[in-house]
C-alpha cells in the first residue's frame, strides 16, 4: 500500500515536473523491493534471535521458589521454635495449619515411602510440640 502510494506520488510529480524526475522516479521504484528485502530479512534475524533467547530462558535452571524446609540438628529438647522450623510453619500457627504442614512433610518423609524412622518421629514431635500435646515442659515423649 505505501508503495502504491509512493509511486502515485511520484508519477505525479513526474508529469507535473517534466521528464527529469521521471529518471528519479524510476530510481525510486526500484529502491522499493530492495527496501522491502531488508525489512524482511531484519524481521527473519529479529524471530531467530527472539526464538535463541526464548531457548536460553527455557533451559537456565528452575530456583524453587519455597522456601527450603529445616535443615540443621536437632537439640535434645525439641523447643516450639525448632518445631515450627521442622514444620515449616510459625510458632503460633493455627492447629489446621500446623496438621498440613506435617501431612505435607510425613508425606515426604515417611517410613513406609523410604523416609527414615529417626526424622519420622522428629517430625510427629514437631506436630506435639505444636499442637500442645506433649506432657511436661517442652519435653518429647519419645
């Protein structure tokens, strides 16, 4: 359509201007594939550049955006706060929170799935501690 309109153009000035812009104008016609040509293959270089960068995003690898659970020994009586870093939750979190989180991390740790027996009992300790269920000070029952 620009061409159409560039060339109407030019073929009126040519006729109102007389023979020597019609040497222009024919300069100008033949300009118009080549310029065409380029956007062209500017347009082919921009997709295959776009198409390597989406490639490279796609293959640099995944962070895991959760946060990461407890990682660090146990002290020889398990406080709310080593609980809550076990589980993954706060402190003073709501019990339906707290029994959640501790299915979510039983699910992954359990005995019968490979889990080890050890962090299995640390971890129902953990949903006690939290729960209130532990008799004595803060003490375990195992």
């Amino acid at each position: 359509m620009a061409a159409a309109l560039l060339r109407s153009t030019m073929q009126y000035n040519a006729s109102v201007a007389g023979a020597g812009d019609a040497a222009a104008f024919r300069r100008v016609e033949m300009a118009t594939p080549l310029i065409a040509g380029l956007t062209v293959a500017a347009a082919a270089l921009a997709g295959r550049y776009s198409i390597q960068a989406w490639n490279a995003y796609k293959a640099r690898p995944v962070v895991p955006r959760m946060r990461k659970f407890y990682e660090g020994g146990f002290q020889p009586t398990m406080t709310r706060r080593e609980a809550g870093l076990i589980l993954g939750v706060r402190e003073n979190a709501h019990p339906e929170k707290v029994k959640e989180a501790h299915k979510k991390v039983m699910v992954a740790n359990h005995p019968d799935a490979g889990g080890s027996h050890y962090l299995a009992s640390k971890i129902n300790e953990a949903k006690d501690i939290l729960l209130g269920k532990t008799k004595g000070g803060g003490r375990s029952k195992v």
